[in-house]
C-alpha cells in the first residue's frame, strides 16, 4: 500500500491540502508532500485531484471472477410479520439499480409465517422474494441470521444487498459483511450505478458535514445500508408478472444461537418510531418543563406526525432517549420537521438537517437553526403551539 | 494568570472543573429554586476523591501537604458554577477543621476516612445570641459518667440535617467564659440531637441551613476534642484555616459572575454593535478582572502561606483574604448585574443568582466587620511587638 | 471477569465545514476526545467492574484504541475515568482501514487480551458507521447485543441485556463471551476523578503493532479494506429562509396557513 504524488502531473495548485482531514499534505515548491506519518489513506485528496496527480496503490486485485455476481439484492426487513417501510424505499432504489444493471430485483425475508409479508410485496416491481420461513428465525436474531443470509449470499451469489439502516439492518449487515469479507457502507444516502458498472455509495460523515463517495471494487457483493426516508416509496406495480417467490429451508444446523430473547416491550405510543415519521415535531430547552411536552405532542397528533426532542430535553430527563434527534440520538430526513425552542447547536443539526422542509419556531431571532430553517417564526413557542394546534384542529374538523 | 500549582493541585483543578461545568451548572438554577439538597452532585464530588484534598494521606486523604490550598482551588472552581453547591463541600471542610486542628490520632481514624470517602461534615459554633461574639455560646454539655450530655441550639448550620458528623462547641465550664469552652463531635442519628426546620435563604439555597437542637444527647466521653477548654482556641485556630476557602468560595462566585458578563457584553447588541464596543462597558468589565485577579492572588498567597507552615499572625492575613475577596464578589457580581440591565434583573438569566450568593460571603465565617476588627487588632499587636 | 472496553479518538466538534470563500476544509478547535457513545461504554464497564469487586469479585477493565501515537491521549483519559490498564494499537499498517480491518486488528489485539466482555459504543460520530463492534464479535466468534440500554443481569455464563430497538426494548440473554454496543440511556457518565488522573499520568501503555497481534498485512489497513473512498465534498449548503415576527396569534395564522400551503393539513 502507498500513496504518491506523481510530480509531472502536479502543479501545486493545493486543493489536495485544502480537502485533506488530516492536514498532512503541504506544497513546497510547486509540489505536493504528503506527510506519511499524518496521512490515513483516506484518499480525499485523490480523490479531490484535477490532475490525476495522486494515486494510492493497493496492491490488490478480486480474488474470484466478479462476474458471476448477479441481481440486487433487498433485505426485507419484518416485525411480526410486517414489512419495515424502509424496506418498500429500498425495493424502489434497488429497482433502479437492478435495471441499470440489466439484472433482477430481490427481496429475502427471513421469519415465520410471511405470507403476509410476502404479499405485500408482491405488490411493487419486485423480481423475486426469497422467504425463510421457521419459528426460530420469527424475530431477529443477528447469529441465526447472518448464517442464514450468508449462506445463501455464498449459494445465489448477489451482485449487491441492501438493507434499512436500522437497528437490525445496521448489526444484522455488520456481522454478514464480515462473514463475507466484503465491504459495507453504512447509512448510504445515494446510491448510483457508475459507468464502469460499480456501486457508487455516497453517505455523510463528521455529523453530516462531509459528503463521501465509497466503492466495494473487488469483492462481492456490494453492500449497504440506507437511511429512513431518503429514497421515496416506489409506485405499486401496475402490469408486469407478480414476483416469483421461492421458499428457502432453513439447514437445521444454523438454528443454534447464544442468544435468547426472553421478552419484547413495545412502546406502543405512535409519537416514538421518529425516524420512520413524515412529520416531527420537536421540542428543546425553550418548552422549559416537563409538562409543557404536552403541547408539542398535542401538535404533532394533530399533524399525525412523531415527537422529537433535542439532546438538552432528553438530558433534563423530560422525555425519553428514543426521542433525541441529533449526533448522539438518531438522525431524521423527514418531509416536515418542526423545531419548537430549539437553538439548534450543530450537535442537533447534524440529526435533521437533511429534513426537506424545516419550520423552527424560537425566540432568540439569532438562534442558529435559524440558519437551516426554510421558515422561521420568532416567538415564544409555548404560546404558538397551542394556538397552531387548535387551528389545525379546526381546519381538519371543517375538512 | 499561572499561579504554579503543583501537577497534583492542577489535577485536582481540572477535575474539580469538569463537575462544575458538567454536573453542577446545568443544574445549579434548579437547586436554586427548589433549595432542595444537590445529593447526586455531592455523590459526584466524592466519587472524583475532591473530599480528600483537604485530608493527609494516613487518613485516607491526598492533601499532599497542602490541605489549604487544595481546599482553595476545589471551592474555587466549583463556586464559578454555583456558589451553593459548592458549600456542600467547603462546609464540610470547615467541619473537619477541628478534627485536623485537635483530635487524637485515634480520633482522626475514627471520622477522617469517612470524610475521605465522602460523609458530610458540619461546624457547628453560631447561636442566636452566640454570632460574632462566638465567646458567649450557650449550649451546655456535662460529662455524666463516660458520656457528655449536651443541652442547647445552634443556629443557622451549613450542611445541619445533611451532614453526619458535627463539631459542635459547648460549654463544659460555665465559670471560666470562652475558655470553659470545647469542642465535642457529635454524629447524626445520636438519641436527643434533632433538627430544626430548613431556612429559607437569600442566597446559596442549594445548601442546606438548619437548627441544630440538643436535648440530652449523650455521646461518649471520647468525643470531645483536644483538652476540655480549649474550644474557643480550635475555633480560632479553625477559622484561621477555614478563611481563604470562604474567600475562594467569593473569588468563584466573582469569576463565574465576570465570565457571564464578558460573554453576554459580547453578544448584546444596541445602537447597532455590541455592547462590549462601548468604552463605559469595557471599564467596567476592566474593574471587575482587575479586582478578581487581586483576590484571587491573596487568597492564594494566604493558603500557601499557611500550607507552608511558616505562617505568623495567621489570622490577620486569613482575615485579610476573606474580606476583601467578599467585598470584591459583592462588587463585582452586583455590577455583572448591570452589565445584563433589565435582563440581568430576571430570574430567566443567570446572572441575579451570583448576587444573591456573593452576599453571603461577607457575613459568614466572620462579619467582613469582624474581619477588619481583627485585621486592625493584629497591626496594633505587631506594631505593639515591634514586628 | 476481564472486561475491554474498545474506544476511538474522534475530533472534539464534528463541526469539519468547507470554507465556502477559500475552498478548505475547517476544523474548528481540532481538539480530540473520546468519541461519546465509547463513554457510555467505558462507564458500563467501570460500573459492571465495582460490582463485581463489591461482590468480591476480581475484575479488570482494559481500554484498547487504533490510532495514531497521539491517540494514547484518549487511553489516559479512560483510565482517569475508571479502567485500569491500556492498550494502543499503533502501526502504519493500520493506516486506511475500513470498518472491516478496523474490526478486524480490534479483533486480533482481543484474542491476546481474552475478555469475557467487550464493551463499545454504538458507533463513532465521525464515521456513524456502527459497524465496528458487530464486526468484532464476528471476527472473535464471540456472541453479540448491539444496541444495549441497560444490564440486566450477569452471571459467569450470560448476560441479560436490554436492547434499545425501533420498536421499543428486546430482553435477551447472551451466552458469554459476549461484544456489547451501548447507547446513550444506559447511564451517565461520571467525571474523571483525581486518583484516577493520578494513575492515567503514572500508567504505562503499551503499543501494539501489526506482528504484536499476529495480523498479516493483506488483512489491515487500507490494503485488507474492501472499501475504497473515491470522493469527498460538501453536502450542498442549506440556507435559512424567510422569518416572520410578531404577535403569536399572527404567527399562528401565519403557520397554519404556511402548513396548509405545503399540504401537511
């Protein structure tokens, strides 16, 4: 492994000291140098060359014929039964992909009982769906699992897999990635097909600051997992033939696991699961009190959307963790996201700041969310909130 | 500005600094307002081993031979957060003085480590006719056979109903005034020591101040401190030492006040800048730094003076250091205030707050009043000795 | 019980921006910490450590990082919060390394160690990835709970964890040896305290290269990465839009006709 500066092709022009993180190329002279005891080989600068000028050499080439890699793959995400929305986002991306590559669209579900599942899918421009159905597989289980989609990884040998980037998707796409031995990328917010037939994946990094373009080129297959959200349901099939869907036996041997799920609390309340929400409303250290929460669920019923809260709510303990939206909670793309008194440090942006439409309400007209809100109303929100709600309510009773 | 603390005083800065600003100021108006006792805060404090600085190391503590300054720089820090908050701790300092200054070695055994770890302690001397004249304590106890059976009410004891160890003073000799005087420690749960209702205070509401109440309370004779008598003196030699932290309890709260108002100066905007633009302001601001750098650098010269064991005529200079940093807190948190005007008025901004709990500064411990009288007895006394 | 907490040095702010005007990447206060959610992480373990003395068990905790020499600044820090010794993994050859040789010289460095828990925090906030820990119980074929909000309960042979998950919380018990990822509920993190600092200052950390944990080359670094980074820019720039004042009445009005306008109602 090396990183070079080819000195023909540089003339100093800097913009690979400007991109590099690390801070470890300088010109001198008219020439870059790189500093090897800095650098990381994370190639931005590379990456961010006109001229060509850099290379990083990995002496590395596939270590089987890539080609008989084929079809994309959907991992179809279910709670008791019930697709995961994220998973019908995918089904929509993987379309594109799955055309652009000129080969089939997949979707693997493992659980029991999925017919349900099974039919719901059908319902969208799906190729195929795998169902692995046993009792043991009813709830995810990350050891049975990733034998079990290892296995058949190795067995059908896809070209691409896609998972939700949940909590599942996110562990459950780890340890299979590694079984593997090849590359993952997590929480894709692009995904394109590239002229020389790769999977160009492109996500944030540093708290959404930093856009990065990943490739996996000499393994197989190419996997990522993709935020909540950021690619839109596809429309239902109308014409075509219904998916061909083929039941997979589970080997008996992959049933073990060291882990045992001994019970499942539901948090029942529709106001929790903020990153699957079209809509947030979300309330920080300007609602002052436990108490006044209320409103800001008040107005999100009304909206039919989730509650969200900043990491100062969260800390004063007047709402629970599940609600954090922001660096250190989970990161949201909603269509509507409502900030009510909070100052948006970059902490919080970090979690929202890819919404499509942001509305923030708050007193300090200087407050940074300001700064990323398409609307900005400055005002005490405990005040319009509850004016907002009833109006609202009124508007949806006259409808 | 480097005032050369030791790597270990530095340590001890830093993690003093990391619970102020982590744990006690994103709290601190809370406690403020409801005057309920910040426990998680004090847990906090002893889990960081804060409680030991101010202990020597065969008892458990890290005092390093500086319990003084140690002291100094722990209140300090945690004081620029919440100067009521921080009295948990520097109270309890004041409590284990009189161990420090007189108990046995196996008395020392007996309450130190407690202290180490993180048990409360309470000094208690004021009653409602004992203040400034500390002589004239009332609270009797009498030795009946190998207990002290105490009778009386102290008044207005920091950490009284949270801490577990009290050194109280009581009269064992009636006909001899302050040198019938002694120091007995007394733990809370001992049959006949109650307490009475919690003050409601001006300022430092975080702590807690309550009656301490003696109704035939026996405790074992091997309670009390040092010779019979000689309580008066422990006070004395206690407040000697206790002083400085008062006064770096004041230099805490100027600091955190100072640090508010450089802050908002720069974030106001009238006639279109900054309120930091304008000269007035900045002299003011200059005043203020200027006088908190001066205190600061007393009360520390005072603390290592003493640490070092050298000290001479202790009680002017300790006397010295308290005075003037509570003068200075006072002043300059009432003129934070005005740098934040009408804001600075409302309860909402944090500012107020300083005021409040600067105040107390110049009557505990010793009246700043008190403090002169004694500053000005020590330069006749000098003068008198032909220092 | 031998418990590693493993732990990443990440920038103090992830506040890493273009500068529009001069085209460069600015890093505010280029100060380094302990990524957050490992704070939880090294805090569970330090919890799950007194316990365990308090029952008169022994216990240790071991902090473990790959990074750069300056990243023992991180290890320091850890043991002045609670753990008791540190390792660095250090090599050039661990230079680019992707999630997957990332967990995997984590993985070997652990093999030597011989935990019965590893504790890591539920992902990085500059890579937001998430993937290291998961990879690491792959790579060691220890079992796994990502995703951990409280510890039930611990006996030699297992441990019961409850998992933070969309849905709400899932309760299970994992066989021993276990990799645990935390999240942010599972308590609050104390401050450092002075023995502790005391003993960061005094330990001796020892450094682990490449042939230290037995790694061939081809699987560390940038060479055994299966990702390869080919570009990196700003996200497009997000400007604040129109903003109203005035009474909240108006602003009400103002609101709700805004929000019919973008036909939420």
């Amino acid at each position: 492994m090396a990183i070079r500066v080819i000195e023909e092709k540089c003339n100093g022009c800097g913009l690979c000291t400007k991109n590099c993180p690390q801070m470890a190329i300088a010109v001198d002279n008219k020439k870059a140098i790189i500093d090897l005891e800095v650098c990381n080989y994370c190639g931005a600068c590379a990456a961010a060359c006109r001229f060509r000028a850099i290379t990083i050499e990995v002496d590395k080439q596939a270590q089987e014929d890539l080609s008989q890699y084929r079809g994309v793959w959907v991992f179809g995400e279910q709670f008791r039964g019930k697709v995961a929305p994220v998973v019908l986002e995918l089904v929509g991306a993987g379309r594109k992909l799955a055309d652009a590559r000129n080969t089939e669209l997949a979707v693997v579900v493992l659980g029991s009982d999925l017919s349900a599942a099974a039919r719901e899918l059908s319902e969208y421009p799906v190729d195929k769906v795998y169902l692995y159905e046993a009792p043991e597989l009813a709830h995810y289980d990350g050891e049975r699992y990733s034998r079990v989609l290892g296995d058949l990884v190795r067995a059908l040998k896809p070209e691409i897999l896609l998972a939700g980037a949940t909590t599942t998707g996110r562990s459950f796409m780890s340890q299979v990635a590694i079984k593997l031995y090849t590359g993952l990328t997590a929480d894709c917010t692009g995904l394109e097909i590239g002229d020389d037939g790769l999977l160009y994946q492109t996500r944030p990094a540093y708290g959404g600051n930093i856009m990065a373009t990943i490739l996996c080129p000499y393994t197989r297959p190419q996997m990522a997992t993709v935020r909540h959200k950021v690619f839109p349901l596809p429309p239902k099939r109308t014409n075509g033939k219904a998916p061909e869907v083929v039941h997979l036996n589970v080997k008996p041997q992959l049933h073990s696991s060291r882990s045992e799920l001994l019970d499942f609390i539901e948090q029942v309340e529709t106001t929790v699961n903020i990153v699957e929400a079209d809509i947030i409303v979300s309330g920080g250290r300007g609602i002052q009190d436990p108490a006044n929460f209320a409103l800001i669920e008040a107005l999100a019923k009304a909206l039919g959307g989730a509650v969200g809260a900043s990491r100062a709510a969260v800390d004063a303990g007047w709402i629970p963790y599940a609600h954090q939206v922001g660096q250190t909670g989970k990161t949201v793309c909603p269509k509507l996201y409502i900030a009510c008194g909070i100052s948006g440090a970059v902490q919080h942006l970090a979690g929202m700041s890819s919404s499509d439409t942001i509305i923030a309400i708050n007193k300090d007209p200087d407050a940074p969310i300001f700064q990323v809100a398409n609307f900005g109303f400055v005002g005490d929100c405990l005040e319009i909130v509850p004016l907002l709600t009833r109006k609202i309510e009124a508007l949806r009773g006259r409808a | 500005m480097d005032y050369f603390f030791t790597e270990e005083q530095q340590m001890m800065r830093e993690v003093a600094r990391e619970i102020a600003e982590k744990r006690i100021r994103p709290v601190a108006a809370e406690y403020d307002e409801s005057g309920e006792f910040p426990w998680p805060i004090v847990e906090a404090i002893a889990e960081a081993d804060l409680f030991r600085v101010f202990i020597p190391e065969e008892y458990e503590g890290m005092d390093l031979g500086t319990p003084v300054t140690n002291m100094c720089i722990v209140t300090e820090e945690l004081s620029k957060a919440c100067g009521g908050i921080a009295l948990a701790f520097a109270a309890t300092g004041l409590g284990t003085m009189p161990l420090l200054v007189a108990a046995s070695d196996e008395q020392k055994k007996r309450w130190l480590p407690r202290i180490a770890a993180g048990t409360l302690a309470a000094f208690a001397l004021t009653e409602a006719n004992a203040g400034s004249d500390a002589g004239s304590v009332q609270t009797r106890a009498v030795l009946d056979g190998d207990h002290w059976v105490i009778n009386g009410t102290k008044q207005w004891i920091t950490n009284g109903g949270e801490a577990e160890i009290y050194t109280v003073f009581c009269v064992t000799d009636p006909s001899k005034g302050a040198r019938g005087v002694s120091t007995i420690v007394v733990e809370k749960g001992t049959p006949g020591f109650s307490f009475g209702k919690k003050e409601d205070k001006l300022g430092i509401r975080a702590s807690a101040t309550r009656e301490l109440v003696f109704q035939d309370c026996r405790v074992p004779k091997e309670n009390l401190l040092g010779r019979p008598g000689t309580g008066f003196i422990n006070a004395m030699k206690t407040f000697d030492l206790s002083r400085p932290g008062v006064a770096a309890q004041a230099v805490g709260i100027a600091q955190g006040a100072l640090d508010l108002a450089v802050k908002y100066s720069r974030e106001r905007h009238q006639f279109g800048q900054p309120i930091s633009g304008f000269q007035g302001l900045r002299w003011m601001l200059a005043d203020m730094a200027t006088k908190v750098e001066a205190a600061r650098a007393l009360v520390y010269a005072v603390a290592r003076w003493i640490d070092s064991g050298q000290a001479k005529r202790t009680t002017t200079y300790s006397a010295m250091s308290k005075c003037f940093a509570a003068d200075v807190a006072m002043e300059v948190t009432t003129n934070a205030v005005q740098i934040f005007g009408g804001y600075g008025y409302m309860k909402e901004y944090p500012i107020e707050k300083y005021m409040r709990d600067a105040k107390i500064t110049q009557i505990y411990e010793g009246t700043n009043q008190i403090q002169r009288d004694e500053i000005g007895r020590g330069l006749i006394a000098a003068a008198a000795a032909g220092e | 019980m031998k418990i590693c907490v493993c732990i990443k040095q990440v920038p103090a702010t992830t506040e890493v921006k273009f500068d529009p005007e001069t085209n460069t990447l600015v890093r505010e206060g280029v100060d380094s910490q302990i990524n957050p959610f490992d704070v939880y992480a090294l805090e569970e373990a330090v919890r799950v450590k007194e316990r365990l003395q308090k029952e008169g068990e022994e216990a240790t905790v071991t902090v473990l990082t790959m990074g750069p020499p300056q990243a023992e600044q991180a290890l320091r820090e850890a043991i002045s919060l609670g753990a008791d010794d540190a390792v660095l993994l250090s090599d050039r050859a661990f230079r680019g390394a992707d999630t997957w040789a990332t967990s995997y010289a984590l993985a070997q460095a652990l093999r030597k160690l011989q935990p019965d828990l590893v504790f890591c925090g539920m992902q990085a906030i500059d890579g937001d990835t998430g993937q290291v820990g998961p990879g690491i119980a792959v790579h060691l074929d220890y079992a796994q709970a990502t995703y951990v909000a409280k510890i039930e309960a611990l006996d030699k042979r297992k441990i019961t964890v409850r998992r933070l998950v969309e849905q709400g919380y899932e309760v299970c018990a994992v066989r021993l040896p276990v990799v645990m990822t935390v999240v942010k509920e599972i308590n609050e993190p104390r401050t450092p305290s002075l023995r502790g600092k005391m003993n960061a200052k005094k330990a001796r950390i020892p450094v682990w290269k490449a042939a230290d944990i037995e790694a061939p080359e081809e699987k560390l670094g940038l060479q055994g990465s299966p990702t390869q980074v080919v570009k990196v820019f700003s996200p497009p720039h997000r400007e604040g839009g129109e903003k109203w004042t005035g009474e909240p009445e108006e602003l009400a009005d103002k609101l709700a006709s805004l929000l019919k306008e973008l036909e939420v109602v």
